[in-house]
C-alpha cells in the first residue's frame, strides 16, 4: 500500500449562495456541486458559477454521460440536466445515511457514511449488486481507468483512498492536510480529482497519482 500527502493543486470558491457542499461530479465540461437546495455547476477554467438546478441536493452526485444522478434523503433522482427534471427516482441503499455516488459502467455506486460501506445498485431497480466494506466513513466515491476510490472524513482527517473495488483492500492511500476535509469526490477522468469542502464551501482539486505509483 503506497501512501503520500495529497497535492492539492487548486482550490475553488467558496461560492455565492453555497454553505456547503455535499456531493461533487463533473459532467466532461462543467463541475457539479450538490449545495442543499440546488445543484449548482462551475466552469473549472474560470471558477465562475455558470448553472443552477432547484432540486435536494445534501449528499452525493454522479454523471452517466447524459444525465444527472443526485442523493435526496432516502432516494436517488435520475435528473435532465438541461432542464432539472426529476425523470425517475429509486430507493437509496442506506434510507438516507447515504454520502458518495459515483457512475460506472452501467451501474452507480453508493456510499454509506456512517456504516462505512460502498454498495453497488442497479439504476433501474435499486437492487444491491455488490458491497464492499471500508473501515473509514465513506463520504464520495469514484471511477477512474478501472480504479475505485473514495473519500473519508473523520475528526479532523480526510484521505483519499484507492481500494479493490472485490475485496475493499486499500492499494493507496492521499492524506489531506489536517483540518480539510473530505465531503464529495469526483475524477476528471485524467490527473485531477475534485473533492467538496465540506462547510468550508469550497471544491479542492487533488493531484492523482501517477497509474504506477497507485498499483505498487
């Protein structure tokens, strides 16, 4: 197991009207940020705020490609994001204890928080296809070149953990300085993840570990 202080590259807001963040995915263009009362969007270029979408938003967010997959309490919304539509809705795994939400090959993973678990589900039915065990509160998940990671927050530690995604062993661990935090995690799908702040309202861009250095 490799592990390494994360390397944070870039730290975005906080943003006008966003106490929190809960969740954060990103859709190839746009970052997306669960903010309580709305999903609002920034340009990672820029940092400006460029969207805003009126649904629940206080726990995790994925992307599929073309749409929009945000935690609501006990549920998941299947959202259009061109117009905020809720299209259809399934149960959450953890009746609301649920933190990450991530998009892989046509299924979404699900963290549960407080039971430190990541469940697979299948985004038609709910059902439970897998659960991995963590020993950490889970608070976002992602995918990125076959990798499963995830992000824990607990007292005053975050890290960003890289595991199997069939046995839950931990193959890398990236500590977060003391005192930031972890609430949300997303990869750009290359060198950077995007984790949410937490109260501090603010999206941190961390530096991925290069492919070998994640395996050794």
């Amino acid at each position: 197991m490799n592990r390494s202080a994360a390397e944070i590259d870039r730290e975005y807001g906080p943003f006008p009207d966003v106490d929190k963040v809960n969740g954060v995915s990103y859709d190839g263009q746009l970052v997306w940020i669960a903010a309580g009362d709305a999903l609002k969007a920034f340009d990672p270029a820029s940092g400006e705020t460029v969207r805003s979408l009126d649904v629940a938003a206080y726990a995790g967010t994925a992307f599929d490609g073309r749409y929009l997959f945000q935690l609501a309490e006990d549920r998941i919304q299947k959202i259009d994001p061109a117009t905020g539509r809720v299209l259809a809705t399934i149960a959450a795994p953890g009746g609301g204890g649920d933190s990450g939400l991530a998009w892989a090959e046509g299924t979404l993973w699900v963290g549960q928080y407080r039971e430190r678990k990541i469940h697979q589900v299948d985004p038609e039915t709910g059902a439970i296809l897998s659960t991995i065990e963590s020993n950490r509160f889970v608070t976002g998940v992602t995918w990125v070149d076959g990798e499963l990671w995830h992000g824990t927050w607990e007292g005053d530690q975050s890290e960003l953990r890289h595991i199997d995604p069939r046995t839950g062993e931990v193959l890398d661990k990236l500590d977060m300085p003391p005192g930031v935090g972890v609430s949300g995690l997303e990869s750009d799908g290359g060198d950077q993840f995007f984790c949410g702040g937490g109260g501090s309202g603010k999206v941190r861009a961390v530096r991925r570990p290069r492919r070998g250095a994640a395996q050794r």
